[in-house]
C-alpha cells in the first residue's frame, strides 16, 4: 500500500509485496524524497532501485515490537531455569477460617426452621406452608416438632463427637490418615475431608505459602515500567527486586531495553552504534541476536528512524481497515474486488 502522508489518503494498493510488484508501482511516481515503511527487504530492493536517492525509513513501531519480541524469547528462556519462589509464613489467627460443610447445612437448616415456624405462628396451614415453600405437608410437620429440633439441631457435628480420641492421637503424633482409619472402625461417617478441616481449625499450626515468580509481570518492565508502576503484589515486587540484584544477566538486560528506548528518541545514530556493539557482547541472547542481524541488514533505515519523526502509523491504520473488509468478504472475492470496494 501506498501512502501520501501530507495528503494522509492512500493512493494505490497492490496485491504482493514481491520486489517486481513494487518497482511497477513506484515507477508510477517522481521525485519522492522520503518513504517509510517496514522492515521488507523487497521493500528496500524496490526503492533502491527506482528511487536511489530517496531517504528510507524504518517505522519505529515495527522495530520496538521486533526488539521486545526477541527479548521476552530470550527473558523467558533464562527465567525457566531460574528457581526463585518467596516464601511466607502466616499463623493460624492470619490464615482464612474454613466453615465446616456440615455447619454450613445446620445454619440453612435453622433459618428454614425459623421461617416455616414464624409463618405457621400466622397462619397455622400446614397446607398452605407446604405450597409456599415447596415442601411436603409431613416435611413442614417435621420441621415444627421439638423431636426435630432436639435430634437434628441440637446434634453436634460427627468430627467434634470424636474429639477425645482425635486428640489422643494427635498428642502421640499418629497421622490423619491413621486417625481416620481408626475412627472409620469405631463409627465415624463424615469424610476425611472433614476430618483435616478440623486439624487446620483446631490445631495450632502455621501454614506456608509459596509464590514464584511471574513471567508476564516481569515482562511489563520492558514497557517503560517501574516497578513501583507494576499493579502486582508486594511478594512479586520483592521477587522481582531480589532477582534483579542477583542475576547479573537479566540486570544486564533491563539496562539494554533502558538504553535502546532511550536512544531511539535521542536523534543520536552514535549512541546506536554503540549500542549494538554492547548487545553483541551477550552472546547468550539468541533471540536478541537475531534482531541485531536483522537491523544491521537494514541499518541505514534504522537509523533514519531515530533522525526523523515520520513512521508508518497512517499507513497501519488503512492496512486495519483493509483486513476489516477482507475478513468481511469471508474469501468469496479476489484482490480486485477488493480494492474496488475500498476506493470506491
């Protein structure tokens, strides 16, 4: 696609970005003194040929996503060997209460007993209680016996039933596996479920959390973050900080994307050179690597693109809108069509 960018319109969109395709496009036009684009090496054979005094520039969207990408690659990679967990101890009073399910039955329990009594005390139909909530007239009539009340109410839960014996273990350090067998044999019928939720109320222990450290949240300080920014918790703060001090490679790291975003708005190309020749020493960044070739292929264009202010940003907006309409032709039109519709 190409753009005018004091216009802001498009003038003419092609089908591929094959280098043949684009010099037949821009022989169409004279005197172009700038042309932004991406980092295409069609692109680049293109305007080197038909316009080889044309000032070529790279778009510095494309060149900051390119930088990050490879960067996270090759964080990810040394953050996957690196076991760093922060561990903190909570107490009992600190640790969340956990409800019995059988208590939590009791209380709904209750509540229905009260409202079927107050409702009885208005209108002494069982009948009508039994429509209203749903229930058998016999189940209504159980609910307002004093048996009722004095069997199932009153009756204490099936673990605290056992607490002597559960004690008595516990004091001669038996397992709950071994408390639960042995309470199965004399009676016990709730689940072993609650049986630990007991020892976990009940018992004076501490309990110990574990958190590692999080990938993304780690990622979000190569966007122009601190870490007092970071909307993460204090433990992934002090992870961060403790793994930013510890490991040279990964402090190494955060001072390239400080220095890169820097100098891409420095209108500097010397401190680029320099930089480069700095990220080549970490011979163990792959991924960063990689970028480094890629931008020495395109050097001059990237370096154009600290000088100057322009970028591709209309340019990626028509694209949007163009993969917009495609997506709504769902493949049934060739390129032609498309085009059509969009100019037309």
């Amino acid at each position: 696609m190409l753009i005018d960018h004091e216009e802001g319109k498009i003038i003419d969109m092609i089908e591929s970005r094959a280098t043949e395709d684009v010099i037949v496009l821009l022989k169409r036009f004279k005197n172009i003194k700038y042309i932004t684009r991406d980092g295409s090496m069609s692109y680049q054979s293109a305007i080197s040929e038909v316009f080889p005094k044309a000032i070529q520039i790279a778009d510095r969207f494309h060149i900051f996503r390119n930088f990050t990408e490879a960067i996270k690659k090759d964080l990810n990679r040394i953050l996957n060997k690196i076991n760093l967990v922060s561990v903190k101890t909570i107490t009992e009073s600190q640790a969340p209460k956990i409800k019995s399910k059988m208590s939590e039955k009791k209380r709904l329990k209750i509540k229905l007993t009260e409202r079927i009594k107050k409702r009885y005390s208005e209108c002494t139909n069982l009948t009508i209680l039994a429509n209203e909530f749903q229930l058998d007239y016999r189940t209504i009539k159980g609910y307002l016996s004093k048996e009722y009340k004095d069997s199932y109410l009153k009756r204490p839960l099936l673990v605290e039933e056992y607490v002597k014996i559960i004690d008595r273990m516990r004091g001669n350090k038996a397992p709950v596996t071994q408390i639960y067998e042995h309470l199965k044999q004399i009676g016990y019928r709730a689940s072993y479920g609650a049986l630990r939720d007991y020892f976990y109320r009940k018992t004076k222990r501490n309990k110990v959390i574990i958190e590692k450290i999080n990938h993304r949240d780690f990622f979000k300080l190569l966007y122009d973050k601190g870490l007092s920014d970071l909307n993460v918790s204090d433990n992934q703060k002090d992870l961060m900080k403790k793994l930013l001090n510890k490991n040279k490679l990964i402090k190494a790291i955060m001072e390239l994307v400080t220095e890169f975003r820097i100098i891409m708005y420095s209108k500097n190309t010397h401190k680029f050179d320099s930089w480069l020749e700095k990220a080549k020493g970490y011979k163990e960044l792959t991924k960063l690597k990689g970028f480094i070739s890629g931008t020495e292929r395109d050097l001059e264009a990237v370096k154009n693109s600290i000088v100057y202010d322009l970028n591709n940003g209309r340019t990626e907006g028509f694209v949007n809108k163009i993969k917009l309409k495609k997506r709504i032709m769902y493949g049934r039109a060739k390129f032609d069509l498309l085009r059509k519709k969009f100019f037309l």
